[in-house]
C-alpha cells in the first residue's frame, strides 16, 4: 500500500464497528475455504495429469467449460476465430506463392 494513502471512514458507532469486524473476520474465513479448494482442485488435477497422463491445461479448460455450461458458445467462438484463421493464412499463402 502507498504511505500517502489515507482513508477517510466516517464516524461509526462500537455496534457498527463490531459488525464491521465480524464481516471481515467471515471475508477472510471465506478466503481460506478458496484457497483450500484451490489445493484439493490442484491435487485433483495433477492426480488426473499423472494417472492418465492428460495435461492439466487441457483438463482444466474442460473443467471449466463444464462448470460454466459455456461448451456451446466455446465451440462458436472456436468455429468463428477457426474461419477468420483460414481467410488470413488463405490470404497470406494465395500472396507468398
């Protein structure tokens, strides 16, 4: 954090501090639930990589393609950046040859 960086709170009342507290003591609760399913999803991961030998980068792509639903709009996204791809090596090989 910058020195120079002051923060102007408004005037709170003991209650509006104590719940003030207990809000960030629940945040950074939550924040180490994250970041123990980040290590359990890591393990999953690798445990997967070693076990059947499928690079974790492709595995997590899928993971979350299918924790978002989004493999339709994946596959037209992919479909469209595939054609705009060909018009622009097509174009480049149809000049250099």
């Amino acid at each position: 954090m910058c020195a120079n960086f002051i923060m102007k709170i408004p005037t709170l009342s003991p209650e509006d501090l104590k719940n003030i507290n207990q809000a960030v003591q629940e945040i950074s609760n939550e924040l180490e639930t994250i970041k123990t399913a980040k290590i359990q999803i890591n393990e999953i991961l690798k445990s997967i990589e070693t076990k059947y030998k499928m690079p974790k980068k492709a595995l997590r792509k899928v993971v979350m393609l299918y924790h978002k639903q989004q493999v339709l709009q994946f596959e037209e996204e992919t479909k469209e950046i595939r054609e705009v791809y060909n018009q622009i090596i097509n174009i480049h090989k149809t000049r250099t040859s």
